[in-house]
C-alpha cells in the first residue's frame, strides 16, 4: 500500500523527472482534471446514461498518472462538478447529479482510477493484452458501480438493458485504443 502512495507516476516522472514540487504536481492534476472534463462534453445522448468518454479517460487517466495522481484527479473533478463547474456530460453539475441515474458511474471513477493506475505501477499493463486485462477491470469497476445505482432507479434488468449492453463495443474500442498507448508511455520511463 505504501509503495502506491509514493510511486511516482509514469506522467509525472517523464515530464518532471527530478524536481517534483507541489505547483508542477497541481499543473499536471489540473491537466488531467480538464481532459477528464472534456472527454465528458464528447457524448451521444442515449438515455438514460449518455455515452461519453469519461469512462475510458478515467481509466487511461489512472493508468497514466498512477494509482495516487489518478485518484487526485478524479477527486478534483467529482469535487468541481459537485460545486458547480460545468464538468459533468452535456456541462452538467451539482449535487443532483449524485442523486440521479448516472450517479453510480460517477462514483465508479475513483476506484477505477486507483485500481487501474496500482496495477499498472506494478507492471501489469507492459504489454497491449495486460494493458487491455487492466483497463476491461477498471472498465468493469465502473460498470458494477453504474448498474449497482441504476437498478434503483429502473430495475436490474433495464439497467443492464440500457446501462450496459448499449455501450459494450463502444467500451471495447476506447479500451483497445487506451491499451495502444499505455505500454508505449511506461516503456519510456
């Protein structure tokens, strides 16, 4: 546990290799909070869950910066969007939005992010089909805290119907591209 809090990310390194003060590490985190955000605003309507890219950013997000940065991002970015910033899918915010249907895969980011950026600190994702395993397990994270909140509002059925089944092979492709970069970024640590 230890080794996940102080590891220094593989973004974090590559950019700043030595000096790692605080203002470097908030631009990087800041970085990564705006990117998450507009991956978000990329999204076709469906209901009840839109199809973003927030899930895949999060997962790369996580694999990138690793398990600490990953989390710090995503914190800063649920925190933003539940203070009023427009960050959330279709410039979405508030604390309704964790009271809605789409609440539970907002609330998957985080552990996704840490199990996705652990593992891949600990050199599960060196090659395209480890990344691909590390990335489908954070995905999978996001999906059981999704469905978890959307069955209480239209059914375990339904929301496997809607929350689930419309985004399988638009997952796979995000993940497949996220799998393409992530070995390539830690083997020129």
């Amino acid at each position: 546990m230890n080794y996940m809090l102080n590891a220094s990310s593989t973004m974090e390194s590559k950019i700043w290799p030595k000096d790692n003060n605080i203002i470097k590490q908030t631009l990087l985190i800041l970085s990564g909070v705006l990117l998450l955000a507009f991956a978000s605003q990329l999204s076709i309507p469906l209901e009840p869950i839109p199809l973003t890219f927030q899930s895949s950013t999060v997962i790369l997000i996580g694999m990138m910066y690793g398990a600490r940065n990953g989390c710090y991002v995503v914190m800063a970015y649920l925190l933003a969007g539940l203070c009023g910033l427009p960050m959330f899918a279709n410039f979405s915010s508030g604390l309704s939005i964790f009271y809605g249907s789409s609440a539970g895969y907002l609330l998957g980011f985080l552990p996704a992010a840490l199990v996705s950026g652990y593992l891949t600190q600990r050199g599960w994702a060196n090659t395209f089909f480890s990344s691909f395993a590390v990335a489908c397990l954070g995905a999978s994270i996001i999906f059981f805290f999704g469905i978890t909140v959307l069955t209480q509002f239209i059914g375990f059925k339904n929301a496997i119907a809607f929350g689930f089944t419309p985004f399988i092979i638009s997952e796979i492709i995000k993940l497949i591209a996220v799998s393409c970069i992530i070995p390539k970024v830690w083997k020129k640590q």
